[in-house]
C-alpha cells in the first residue's frame, strides 16, 4: 500500500510540473495534450502506455481525435502518490517536440 500525498506535498509537485495541475474532483494530477492529428495522439498513447507498463502504474485517459486528456492517480493510495508525479515527468519528457503549436 503506497501512502497518498499530502495536500502541500501535491501542491510543492505541481510547481516543479510544468503543464499538470490538480484535479481534486478525481483526486488526480491532469493533464491535457493536443497533437497535430490522431495518428500523432494515438502513437503517443502506445508510448505512454508501454512507459506505464513498465513503471507497472497506469494512467486514466480520455482521446477524441487529436485530444488526449490524462489523469493521474494512485488507486492503491485513493490519491496522488509519488509514482502519479514520477509518471507525469516521464510523460512530459516523452512529449517534448510531440505536442501541436
Ligand atoms: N495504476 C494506478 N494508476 N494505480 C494503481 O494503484 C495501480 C496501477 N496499481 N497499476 C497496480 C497497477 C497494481 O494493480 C498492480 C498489481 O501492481
């Protein structure tokens, strides 16, 4: 059981997060992405997804054409944990050079 983070603790993380912020309705970190087609959103969601397998921690998203919005959230902890905020700077990461203008 990994331990939730704390209300400061989260907000200290986002700061350090560029482009996520909290979203307190789904107690997660979010995020959207916009990408110059589907075929850009869905190729990214293959790598994202093969990350998240790796990592063995597995983001909540939603995809409409080009839009690929994405939670992230630690079910075990019913909360943001350190493997939601170490997740989200891979995936910032992964992004750089991906996302549309
Ligand atoms: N992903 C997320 N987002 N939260 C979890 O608590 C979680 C997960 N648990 N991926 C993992 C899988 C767990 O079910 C396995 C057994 O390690």
């Amino acid at each position: 059981m990994i331990a939730p983070m704390t209300p400061a603790q989260i907000t200290a993380a986002i700061e350090s997060l560029e482009s996520w912020r909290y979203d307190s309705d789904r107690r997660a970190l979010y995020r959207q992405l916009l990408f110059p087609g589907f075929p850009q959103a869905l190729s990214a969601m293959m790598e994202i997804g093969f990350a998240a397998e790796q990592a063995d921690h597995h983001p909540e998203w939603a995809n409409v054409f080009d839009r690929l919005d994405i939670w992230l959230t630690t079910h075990d902890a019913d909360g943001v944990s350190q493997k939601d905020v170490d997740l989200a700077r891979v995936i910032n990461r992964l992004m750089i050079g991906r996302l549309r203008q």
